[in-house]
C-alpha cells in the first residue's frame, strides 16, 4: 500500500498523452503558424492590430511546434517493452 502512494498517476504522465494527439496538436500549430503569416504579409503593413496579431501567432506557433516536437521525440523514445 506504501508503494502505490508513492507513485505517480498515470494520468500525469507523457504516457496518457497518445502520440496521435500529438501529432493533431503539431498540425494545429502548423496552420496557426501560416494563418498568421499570411495575416501578417497581406494585412500588417495597413494596421498594426494585423502586425501584432501574426507577430504574436508566429511566436506562440513557434513555440508550440518547439514544444510538441520535444513531446514526440520523448513519447517515441520511451516505448514500453
């Protein structure tokens, strides 16, 4: 009983998450990336609300795509055996 206490969820870990979804939310990332340079390539030079919406779309896509590749690479990398 100690050791079940001791841990931690499944629900926590990179495990619960499937590499499907992963995939998915990559692919999200990716269109909000392009969105937000085509936003920003016909729109920014006429208003700066446009300049900074695809500014800061293109920043969190970057990010995101940072991230979630990460996700895959450690998901893929820690197959059960």
């Amino acid at each position: 009983m100690a050791f079940s206490l001791v841990t931690r969820p499944y629900k926590t870990t990179i495990r619960a998450i499937t590499t499907r979804r992963i995939l998915y939310w990559l692919a999200a990332t990716v269109v909000l990336l392009v969105v937000g340079t085509i936003i920003g390539l016909i729109w920014a030079d006429t208003s700066d609300v446009a300049g900074a919406f695809a500014g800061v779309t293109n920043i969190v896509s970057g990010v995101g795509i940072v991230l979630l590749l990460i996700a895959l690479a450690v998901k893929r990398r820690r197959r059960p055996s």
